[in-house]
C-alpha cells in the first residue's frame, strides 16, 4: 500500500482567471499568500505576511472537508479586528491542505 500525500490545490473563483490559469497545485500546507505570490497573483499586503496589516484577506471555499487550515485564534483576532464576513480568510495565515477556490475583489 501506498500513502500518497495529496497536494493541495488552488481553483480560482472568477470564470476569467479560472479558465486562464486552471487549478494550480501546490504542496500541501503550502501558505496560501505564498502560494498565490508564487504563482504570479497579486496579493494585498503592507506587513508581507507577518499578520499584522489584514489587507491579505481573501474569500476562499473549501471545495472539500478539511481544504484549508483551522482558524488559530491569531487569526480569529484579525478576522474579527476588520469584522470580516464568513468567507473570508487572512490569507497569510491559511494553509492549503485540500482542493480551495478563492477570490479577490482586485483580481
Ligand atoms: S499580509 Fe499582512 S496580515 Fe497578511
């Protein structure tokens, strides 16, 4: 038996950049700004990922049970600091551990 660690996977939102740039994989736990930065999407940000600046936040859906990290009580803070809705994730403090689909308002 083989235990294959499944990467994760980042699906775009908007019909344009979902079909432009397709699924992007990427390891598992990868930090999702990271990743995104990475792949050559602009993400806000004046702290660069130490969680302070919240302009990160993104709306992102877990297309799959467990897809994204837990909310550690950090970020909790800082969701509840700029009263952000349901969906939306400092995305410096986000792991990717499943299949996600996210969104910006500026992409
Ligand atoms: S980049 Fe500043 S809080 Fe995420």
């Amino acid at each position: 038996m083989s235990s294959t660690v499944r990467p994760g996977v980042i699906r775009f939102a908007k019909p344009d950049l979902k079909s432009s740039r397709g699924d992007i994989e990427v390891p598992r736990g990868s930090v999702l700004m990271e990743a995104l930065l990475k792949a050559g999407l602009p993400v806000a940000s004046s702290c660069r990922g130490d969680g302070v600046c919240t302009k990160c936040r993104l709306r992102v859906r877990e297309l799959e049970a467990g897809a994204a990290s837990g909310i550690s009580d950090f970020e909790r803070g800082l969701l509840d600091r700029i009263q952000a809705d349901r969906a939306e994730r400092i995305s410096c403090q986000t792991e990717v551990l499943g299949l996600i689909e996210v969104d910006a308002d500026y992409w």
